[in-house]
C-alpha cells in the first residue's frame, strides 16, 4: 500500500501519513520502496521488526479485549467497538 492510498483508506491527510510513516521508518519498523507501476510512489511495508511489534499489539489488544468482555460482558463490548469505529467528523 502506498501513502497516498493509506491516507484515502484511512480518510486522512497525505502529510498526516507521511509523518506517521517516517516516524515508524526511524523507529525500523517500516520500509518504503519504489513502486514498479508509479516511480514516484512509494510502497509501505513492516520490517521484520515491524511484524514483531504488529503481533504482539495484536495479542496485546485480543487479551485485553477477552479481559474486558469478562468484566462488561461481549454485547456492552461490541457496543464499545461500534461507537470507536464511527465516523467522528
């Protein structure tokens, strides 16, 4: 994926991404590569770093999401999920 199509996915600004990704470029956590359709492009991808740190946030949230719907049960959960996931502007 590309930072121009990051940014239409996510429905924010192209400089919003880019300064996300060259934060994560600094930290080792991500690469960027030519594209072979679109030289100026530039195509995101994990380092081998990156993909650590994506499966164990990944497992983080899950245990944290298992650890919540025992205390506030799976419906007040996915209610939860639903009102985060709704288009704030």
């Amino acid at each position: 994926m590309t930072i121009s199509e990051l940014a239409k996915v996510r429905n924010i600004s192209r400089q919003a991404v880019q300064k996300t990704i060259s934060s994560l470029k600094d930290r080792g956590l991500v690469e960027l590569t030519e594209c072979s359709d679109n030289l100026s492009a530039k195509r995101i991808e994990l380092t081998a770093e990156g993909r650590k740190v994506l499966t164990w946030t990944t497992r983080a949230v899950r245990k944290a999401e298992t650890e919540l719907a025992q205390k506030i049960g799976q419906e007040k959960l996915k209610l939860l999920n639903d009102i985060l996931n709704e288009d704030w502007d």
